[in-house]
C-alpha cells in the first residue's frame, strides 16, 4: 500500500476522531455529552476523549453480564497499550449535569490493528475468573437462598446481593455435582422464578420483570414520547400463544408425583378467559389454563419449587407478547433494567396502553451524538393464585 493512500485513510480517521471531539466540546447552544473514564482508579477521560472513534455501553439484566466496547484512534502510534488486570470504571452523561457511575469493567480482551491504526477495547462486568467456573462437588443441606449465595461469594471474595422475596426460600436438599458455582446458582436461580449474575464484584439473585431495585424498593416510572425517539419498533408475538404452564414435583415422603391445579387471577390479564379451567392432568402443577400447556421438563423437589417455576414461566410468557424497541435522539444514560415505562403519543394506541420495563440499555457515543436504545417487555401484573 502506497504513502499516499495510508496518508489518505489516517487523515479520514482523524476526521473522524475530530468530529467526536467537536460533538464532546458541543456547538453552541446545544447540549453536550460528557464521559469521565478511571483505569486501575487514575482518569484518563482527557486522553481518552482526544483520540476517541466510539463508546458503547450495554447494560443487561438478568444471566447476561453487562459489556463496555471502547474504540480509540492511533494514528500518532502514541497511544499506550493499558493493562488488562486494571478495572475501567465508567461514568456518562452530559455536561453540565452529574454524570451517572455505569459499573466498573474487566477487560476480556484489547484489539490493535491497522491501516488506519486503532484499539479496540472489549470489557464486561462479570469477573468469572478465578475458582468461579471450576467445577466443583458439594451437598448442600437444611439451609436457605441466602446463606447459599452467601457462602459462596465470601469464597470468591465478591458482595451479594438477594432479593428480600427470595432471601428465606428454604432448600432442604440440593448437590452441585461436577459443576461450577456459576452454573449451579444459574440452575438454582431457575428453579426458584429468579435469575442470578454477577455485576460489579457483586453476586444479584432477583426477581425480574418487578420494577424494583435490588433492595426491593419500587423504581419511578419513566414517560417517553414518541418526539422523544428517533426511531421505534413494536412487535406482537403469537408464535406460542401458551395459556398455561404445567410443573411436576416429587414428595419425598410419598413416592407418588403429586398433583395440583392453580387459577391464576391477574389485575391485568392479556388473554382474559372467564371460562372454568379444566381439571389439571394427573401428576401436575398447573398456572393458567390447559389449552395450550407449556411443561415444564424439571422434576422439582418440593411443590413450593413447581409453584414457583411455573408462575415464574408463566409470566414470561406473557411478557414476551408484546416487545418494543426504541432509540432516544437524547441519550439517558441514567435509564437501566428494570425501570417501569409509559409510551405516550405512539401510532399504535396498543403501545400506550400497556405498563412497559426495560430489559436492556444500550448507551452509544460516537461522531453522531450520544443515543439510548431501550429494548422493552411487558410488565407484567401481580398474580393471585386458588389452589384447587
């Protein structure tokens, strides 16, 4: 490749590094976005800035760790190769305006390559090294889902975190055999209507889809107009179309699979049926109605455990019926999981309707502006369950 053709691209990505930086200094009259950045604890955010292509920042809920994406210009060769053993702790927002702290992050991996020269930085939230993802054998008797959680984050030296729903939930008996600690919480986690992840140095085991934090306390709810939005989409999904969902449990004290029915009455019911449910097939726990069952294929231990599964599934089904998609012109970068929202002023009055919650938060900054994209799911409303 000639001089003059490398001179050609580096001066293109210099353009391109010039024009974040003018959207970061802001023109006048307009609102300007701002990031702070600390490397094993020293801001480097000027340095950053000066050489920056893009910053993306995915948070996530639930199994899914959240992840930093950071592309810098190196068209000088200055640029310092950072060390992967050092946090990157992030803060966003616009200036003028307190920045909101989005976690600290591990570096997975650091990417340089050319022509033009650049780094690309890949980190995520989720530190899974050391003993975490070794597989282990050990019984756990007579105890509950936080001295469980508990225990094997003062092993791995990380804070936890348990939702106050799930804090007391008692296990009698349950063997992590050949398996990590990662993928045994994930399986307790499913077992008991919860989901489990690891977030700055910090093991959650909650609820989703409740609007509350994580000490379950009940976030304020968000409105977006559709003036808000630069782009959207609404999607109505009846692939399945499930009205139901049947768990089975085993009583230890009657080698027989035990059977149960329960109604589920919602304050807010998507597919409303006034119809009496049949009678639960033998050897089932059923939520909802028998039409079009989804089963559940776990064998659970107690009927506490098949109850709480199968309202845990139930629900996500539900909340799978409608899903959105949105971008804000404005980017939010204190919007996160779990934050209620109501759509306004949308084409669709279906999507004003409906209680909305964030699944995931999506925070770009590039050569473009600072944009969020909110991916939505129903919220879905509290259930009382009769058993029969």
């Amino acid at each position: 490749m000639s001089n003059a053709i490398i001179d050609t691209i580096n001066g293109n990505i210099n353009v391109a590094t010039s024009v974040v930086r003018q959207t970061l200094d802001g023109l006048a009259g307009t609102a300007m976005p701002d990031f702070v950045i600390y490397l094993g604890g020293e801001d480097i955010s000027t340095y950053f800035k000066q050489r920056l292509i893009s910053l993306s920042l995915i948070d996530n809920r639930s199994f899914n760790a959240d992840s930093l994406n950071i592309k810098l210009s190196d068209t000088d060769n200055t640029l310092f190769f950072p060390e992967t053993s050092k946090l990157i702790a992030v803060y966003l927002g616009w200036k003028g305006s307190i920045l909101e702290y989005k976690g600290s992050y591990k570096i997975d991996w650091i990417n340089y390559s050319g022509v033009p020269d650049n780094m690309e930085i890949q980190a995520c939230s989720a530190d899974l090294h050391g003993n975490l993802n070794t597989k282990k054998d050990y019984s756990w008797h007579d105890t509950t889902i936080e001295d469980i959680v508990h225990t094997i984050a003062e092993k791995s030296g990380l804070f936890y975190n348990v939702a106050p729903g799930l804090k007391n939930i008692s296990v009698s008996h349950i063997d992590q055999s050949q398996e990590s600690d990662v993928a045994f919480l994930t399986r307790l986690a499913i077992r008991n209507g919860a989901e489990f992840s690891i977030k700055n140095r910090t093991m959650l085991f909650l609820k989703v889809g409740t609007g509350t934090t994580t000490s379950g306390k009940a976030i304020s709810p968000i409105t977006i107009l559709r003036s808000d939005c630069k782009n959207y989409s609404f999607k109505s999904a009846n692939r399945f179309n499930y009205t139901g969902v049947t768990a089975q449990w085993l009583d230890t004290r009657t080698p027989l699979q035990q059977s149960k029915q329960v109604i589920l009455l919602q304050k807010k019911n998507l597919h409303q049926n006034t119809s009496t449910p049949p009678k639960a097939a033998n050897n089932e726990y059923l939520i909802g109605k028998k039409d079009n069952i989804l089963a559940l294929k776990t064998l659970y231990a107690s009927q506490e455990q098949a109850e709480r599964a199968a309202k845990d599934a139930w629900e996500k089904c539900q909340r799978e019926t409608y899903t959105c998609k949105l971008t804000l012109a404005k980017g939010r970068a204190d919007l996160y999981p779990e934050t209620p929202v109501m759509l306004k002023v949308f084409g669709q009055e279906i999507m004003n309707q409906q209680d909305w919650i964030i699944t995931k938060a999506t925070h770009n900054l590039d050569s473009t502006g600072f944009t969020t994209t909110l991916e939505l799911e129903i919220k879905v409303a509290d259930a009382i369950g009769i058993v029969e």
